[in-house]
C-alpha cells in the first residue's frame, strides 16, 4: 500500500502522509444555506455510491525545513472501541508514525505540530493517552493554531470534546501556542488565517528558492468545490469560505504552487488552474 509521497520545494522536502480512508456523504450546500440538489452534485462527483457517499482521504504533511521538522494536522488517534468515525467507513494504513518513520522522522524530532482547525480528524492524533495522563504525542513540539479555535471552546459545554481534549492537555502542558491572523512560523512557512470552514481556520504556505507549496487542509473537501467555490458542506460558513479561496486560490495561481488539501485522494499533489473564482485541480 502506497502511503507516502516525498516531493522538493526549494531547500525543503515536503511529505504527504495518507493516514486513512474512507468514504462521506458529504450534503453540499450552497452560499443561500440550501441543501444542493443531490442530482447536481452526483454529475459533479460520479464516484458517489448507491448510499450518496464518496471517497474521503485524510492526509497528514510534514515538511522538513533547515533545522525545522513541522507536522501538519496530525489526523487521528488510536482506533477505538466505540470509534467516533465508524460512519466515515475509515480504512487505515499504517499511519502517520510509520509513514514518519519511513522518512527516518521520530515523534520526538517534531519541533513544530501546525494544527488548521479544531475538527477531531485534524487534531486527534496531537496528544496521546499513558495511563491516566494524556499526553503531547510529539513530546519536543510546540503545537500552534488560530485563537478562534480554542478561545471560544475553553470552558465549554462540551468538557469530552475534540478541542476540549487536546488542546485543553496541550495548554495544561504548557505546548501550546495561540495564533492570531496570519504568521510567519521560521523564515520561509507562513500560517495564514482562512476561515469559513471554522472561524479560525488555517492553511499554510511555504516558499523556498522561488517555489511555493500551499496546504489548503480544509479549505477544499472535495476537488469539485474548487470549480464551484458556492459548494460546501453543511456547517461551512460558505460566503467566508468563498472570500478565502478566492484569496488562497489567487495567489497560487500567481505563484504556479504546487498544493495538497487535507481530504485529497493520494498522493494528493496538484497545481490549480483557471481563475480565483473558478480553479480547478490538475495533478501534478
């Protein structure tokens, strides 16, 4: 099973990890808020089946960079008895510490975790259950995301939730590091704040001897959205979506990067072409 793909940015390497598989329904909705009309988008995504779900990638990158060693999104957790995914139909492969390991990477080389949103299958696999601690999965990281997404949820009514769980352990331990806006993390790797997805959302740019690399993580779900950029799933605050990827898309165009997303079928490399209003993925 092929699960990891290395390719060059400049001086750096970038690695796309593919942790698992699976397949989602994904009830697209338009800027109005209404359901699309599901005979739209099965033209647009004939690999749905009979039940209306599609494949559904979930990728890691890491990207080693001067003395930097940067994770992005480190997906799951361990599987679970009662697995919170079993609805996505999640196959996995060997996952993430195997993939690392195959680039000769070990969990405590990590100097930097870079997390784009709350969601659990961005963040789950940050921290670690020992006994009765939960723990930094990545013990010498720092771990970074937007202020959006953790401020608002600290203290919640949601005490078993996904970011009240990591991220409540990583700040208890005193890893974690709150970002506002857009940031240049080491000289060449930007954070760069996206919303629409969540309020706090973020993708990550990096640019090395005159060629650039963009994880758009959740900015797209599904390849389709980029030619309808009215498309996303329920949840999505589809306006401020549409603001971010006209923004994100126009400047990889006017870079020619090379770009994965988070959900994109592996190996998940792709240059985008066409306009900031109407892009579409090309494999490269």
């Amino acid at each position: 099973m092929e699960y990891v793909s290395t390719r060059r940015i400049g001086d750096a390497e970038v690695t796309i990890i593919r942790e698992a598989d699976g397949r989602w329904a994904p009830h697209l909705r338009l800027i109005s808020g209404e359901e699309l009309a599901a005979d739209l988008w099965r033209q647009a995504m004939p690999e749905a089946d009979g039940e209306g779900a599609v494949p559904l990638a979930f990728n890691a990158v890491y990207i080693r960079h001067g003395a930097a060693s940067v994770l992005i999104d480190p997906c799951f957790g361990e599987p679970e008895p009662n697995d919170p995914w079993s609805e996505l139909r999640i196959e996995r492969t060997p996952g993430r510490e195997a993939g690392l390991a195959s680039i000769g990477v070990r969990p405590a080389d990590i100097t930097h975790v870079l997390l784009s949103h709350n969601h659990g299958d961005h963040l789950a696999g940050a921290t670690i259950e020992r006994g009765a601690q939960r723990l930094a999965r990545f013990p010498n990281a720092r771990y970074l995301i937007n202020r959006r997404e953790w401020e608002p949820a600290r203290g919640g009514d949601d005490p078993l939730g996904m970011a009240a769980l990591h991220l409540g352990a990583l700040e208890r331990l005193g890893v974690l590091d709150l970002v506002d806006d857009d940031r240049e993390i080491m000289p060449g790797l930007t954070m760069i704040h996206a919303p629409g997805e969540t309020a706090g959302h973020s993708v990550f740019r990096l640019d090395s001897r005159g060629e650039t690399f963009i994880d758009l993580t959740d900015l797209y779900h599904f390849a389709v959205e980029a030619e309808h950029a009215d498309w996303a799933p329920a949840g999505n605050d589809i306006a401020v979506a549409m603001a971010s990827r006209q923004r994100i898309v126009g400047a990889a165009l006017a870079s020619n990067a090379l770009v994965t997303y988070g959900h994109a079928a592996f190996p998940g490399w792709n240059r985008l072409a066409g306009t900031a209003d109407r892009a579409r993925f090309v494999a490269a």
